[in-house]
C-alpha cells in the first residue's frame, strides 16, 4: 500500500522529541525517507529505536547552528535524492516570565536566546536547503504556537518569537513562489513534548510537562476539552507536506489547538499559570 510521501525526502530540525518526533515518525509511516536533525544522544536513540527499520538518518547536532544543517541537507540529499520537504521544529519556551520579573541584562539574554532558536533558527534551515527545495519545487513547514495567535500559551518573549513566525511563513511564502510552498502549523497545549525552557534565566532542564495540573488546565482551554499528544498534531504536517493533497496550498497556518477558548484567557489571573498550554 503506498503511503502519501511515497519516494519524498525530508528534512526535520529538532525531530528527536515531542512534535517533532511525532512528525518525522508520521513521514516515515507515510514512506518518506527522513533526515532528522537532535541536539540530544538521549533522544536520537529513542527516535531511531522508534523507526523500526525506517529509511530514518539522524544528525546528531545543534540544529541552529548553520554548518550542522548544512550538514544533515547533504545527508538528505545523499539518502533521499534531494530534499521535497522541510519541517521546523525548534524551540525554546519562556516559562512565562514576565517583563517585570526581569533586570535588564536578564532581558536582553532571554530574548537572544528565544528569538534565535524560534526564528532565527527557522531561517538559517531554510537558506541551507533553499537549493535542493527549489530543485525539488518542495515545501516548507514551520512550527507555530497558540500564542502566534492569543495571549496564551507563553509570556512575551515566547509569544512575541511565534507572532514573528506567521511573519515569516507571509513572508517567504511570497519570496520562495513559485517554486516552494511554505506553510505553518500551530499547536495548541500537548502533553509529553518535553518542551524546555531559557538556560539563560537557569531553566533549561525545566520541561512545561513538570507543571502539576497541566493536563487539566489544557483541556479546559479547549473548545473539545480535549488533551493532544505529539501525535495529534502529524496530521497537519502530513497533509501540508502532501505535494497532491496540498498542492495549491501556500502561506496558510493550521491551528491544530482543539478549539481556542477565549474565555480560558480572559478569565486568567494576571501573573498566574491558569491556561498553561504549550
């Protein structure tokens, strides 16, 4: 039975855990050769022991750094015949810290450190792979948050980086026409993403799962009280990265977030973790 991305190659930053593991588990499943880029031994052994024999190649490497991605497209090319699909998946979270919490020179690293793991990060993948991607008339896919969208999910600094992300997705939709689409998906609260937080404010080793009541406060933000895993989000990504299902499909963002519910935000002390999410 052929899969959707029969015959494609891919290219994941960050697909060792959570999201991205999911995605790149989903492209393999789906019979696309798949390049994944982890920064941690840990999770890059999980990932290929979770491949069961897939056409899976892992870079093991900082995928923000330009010689590592630089890199792993190479391998992507070597394994796969070129590269028809790039996914994004790195990020940093901010714990919600708040503008008055911070001094000056905790500011200024914090918003270095997650503008450039979220954005700058996004744009240094695509530049590595903008050749084979057009060679290919491939696709892009960048991951977004709820908080691209409402004051939820993140303080700031976190919020403010995934805003600059639907820039982003406008922006090379339009410069990268007409050869490369490039989409977006933006998830809402997910269990068991091991999502970390700024080693510049010493939070680092702090994932968002380690919140008691979490599960619960996603679910009551959600119009389907519902609480996605990794793997609920696959979808949007398959779909997006389908060169016939979504053919004629660029510059748009799918919100896989369970239904926004306004109210979890309105309703939300100033300060407090009602409505943690991602």
């Amino acid at each position: 039975m052929r899969g959707r991305l029969d015959g494609l190659s891919m290219l994941v930053t960050g697909g060792g855990s959570g999201i991205g593991a999911a995605v790149t588990l989903a492209y393999l499943r789906e019979g696309a050769t798949v390049t994944a880029i982890e920064r941690s031994t840990d999770h890059a052994a999980e990932l290929r022991h979770a491949a069961q024999g897939l056409p899976l190649h892992v870079v093991e490497g900082d995928a923000t750094a330009p010689d590592v991605v630089t890199a792993a497209t190479d391998v992507a090319i070597a394994a796969g015949g070129g590269v028809d699909q790039l996914t994004c998946c790195v990020g940093v979270f901010d714990h919600y810290v708040s503008l008055r919490e911070l001094s000056v020179a905790e500011l200024l690293a914090a918003a270095e450190e997650t503008w450039r793991l979220n954005v700058l990060s996004t744009l240094v993948a695509v530049h590595a792979a903008w050749p084979a991607l057009r060679d290919a008339r491939g696709s892009v896919t960048l991951t977004l948050s709820e908080s691209a969208f409402h004051p939820v999910g993140g303080g700031v600094l976190y919020g403010s980086s995934k805003w600059a992300l639907r820039g982003v997705v406008q922006h090379l939709s339009a410069d990268l026409a007409p050869q490369v689409r490039v989409n977006g998906v933006a998830p809402g609260g997910t269990t068991g993403t091991r999502f970390s937080g700024l080693h510049s404010l010493g939070r680092g080793a702090t994932t968002v799962d380690a919140r008691a009541g979490r599960d619960e406060r996603i679910a009551a933000g959600t119009s389907l009280h519902v609480k996605p895993a990794p793997e609920d989000h696959a979808g949007a990504f398959v779909y997006l990265a389908d060169p016939v299902a979504a053919r004629i499909v660029t510059g748009v963002i799918v919100n896989s977030d369970g239904g926004h519910a306004p109210a979890a935000a309105v309703n939300r002390p100033p300060g407090s973790m009602e409505g943690d999410r991602r």
